[in-house]
C-alpha cells in the first residue's frame, strides 16, 4: 500500500458520494443493513464509513432506539455523511482508524464494515480492534469485493489504463478494492483475531451509471486511483478519464450502462 491509498481527500470524497455510491455501493449498504437488522443490537459500530452509504441504511433499516457511532479515518468523508444524514442526534460521528478504535472494551453488539478492510495495512490488528470493542456473542460484519475480473466495469477501466500506461500501468485498483479478496487468507486472519466462528456469502449485484463517463469519473476521480493517474501523466486527468470512458463504450455502449459486480460479505462472531 502507498501512503496515498487510504487518503480520500480533496475533490475525491464528492466525486465518491456522487458516482461510486449509487453505482456500486448502496446494493451491499442494503444487504449488510438487513443482515444486521436481523441480530436486533442496541449499539452498532461502523469502521470506515466513508460518506455514509451503510450509515444512512442502517438507520433506515434499525429500529430508532439503536445506537449508531459512524467512525471514519477520514474527516472530509465524514463531513459529507454527516450532511447526507441531516440533523438528528441518534448518530454519533467520529473521526478514528479502524487500527486503533478510541472505544472502550466489550461497548458495541455489532461493528460494520462496508469495503473499509482492504485498507488497512495490518489486517489482524483491525480484526482485532473490532473484537475488543465488541460485546461475548457479538458479530462482526464486513464486505470485501471479489477479484477484479469478476467486477466488470473496473476490470476494462485497467485494461484501459494499462494500455494507456503499458510501461507502469496504474494498480490501485487491483492493489487496493480488489486486492484482498482470498477467503483463505481472510478466514486465516480473523482466527488470528481471536474470532470464534465465521461465515461468508458471496453476493452477485447490477451496476448501473448513466454514462461510462459517470462511471468512470466515479473511479478516476472518486478515489485514490487518480493519484495514481498523475503521477504518471500529471495535469492529464481529465483527458485520461475521458479517454478511459470511450473504452468502456466499445464493451457497454453508449446512453445509461450497466454490469456485474461481485463481493463477499463476512460474519465474524466474537
């Protein structure tokens, strides 16, 4: 990992919340919001939540007396989540990494984690962070994306790039969203967490952009992809992602797109 992956800051937070969010990640906000509707908790704990797709669907989903603490590393995503969500006082906001949780032991039934884990650079010692702060019994549930071929508007976004780039192509996408998909190694890790048992579905959904232009812009511009993209071709992001996006029409199409995309979901018990 960079020391750039994990920063999502600047422009990349709007652009996220404005394309990535409706096209990839409110399908899995919903499926982990139900999963977690189901265990009926009194304290909820969200790890990454970015500018709060799963927040926003937890607190539709739960009933109004649950707790929610939305916590994220990044305070730009966090500002854009607390407006999203609106004025209320069921929510408490926090800035903090996943690493290192400023939570006291044993203080949640449920911590959620919605495609947050593949940043962190020690996975055991998040895994663990969430054990601490989950209660005997408690379930931690997260979503990891699939391989990248089994995503299809990313995986001719880097085909594209890697042909605009055949000498040092842009990875981060492989390097980071779709980086740590084994369910071996994943299983491995949370054992070494101390996790008691765990379970693991892999969910199929649909895609959908307006354009591969949106869809495009949401990846180049909506994550640390595009510093990739300048530091390899600087001042040219906007022509790259325009040129990325005329890639995709020749596999999608022109007019409103769409495509499969694969994640694992996993619940971890304490």
């Amino acid at each position: 990992m960079t020391t750039t992956d994990s920063v999502f800051v600047g422009s990349i937070p709007a652009y996220y919340e404005k394309f990535l969010v409706p096209m990839i990640f409110e399908p899995y906000a919903r499926d982990i919001a139900e999963r977690l509707r189901q265990l009926d908790p009194a304290d909820v704990l969200e790890v990454a939540t970015g500018t709060g797709v799963l927040t926003r669907a937890m607190a539709s989903a739960l009933g109004g007396d649950v707790r929610i603490t939305a916590s994220d590393l990044n305070q730009p995503m966090l500002d854009i989540a607390m407006e999203k969500q609106g004025a209320g006082n069921r929510i408490t906001w926090k800035q903090a990494d996943g690493q290192a949780l400023p939570f006291a032991d044993q203080a949640f039934d449920a911590v959620a984690c919605q495609f947050g884990v593949m940043f962190f650079p020690d996975k055991v010692k998040g895994y663990s962070e969430a054990r601490r702060v989950l209660r005997p019994g408690g379930r931690y549930i997260f979503s990891v994306w699939d391989k990248l071929e089994n995503n299809e508007f990313v995986t001719v976004l880097s085909q594209a790039l890697a042909e605009m780039f055949p000498a040092d192509p842009p990875h981060f996408m492989e390097r980071m969203p779709h980086g740590y998909w084994n369910l071996q190694t994943i299983g491995d890790e949370l054992k070494a967490a101390d996790f008691s048992s765990l379970s693991v579905e892999t969910v199929d959904h649909v895609s959908h952009a307006a354009s591969t232009l949106d869809a495009v812009t949401g990846y180049c511009m909506g994550s640390p992809l595009g510093n990739d993209i300048e530091l390899r071709a600087p001042g040219e992001l906007a022509s790259v992602t325009r040129t990325v996006a005329k890639a995709l029409e020749k596999r999608f199409g022109q007019g409103p797109i769409e495509g499969k995309i694969r994640a694992h979901i996993v619940t971890a018990v304490r």
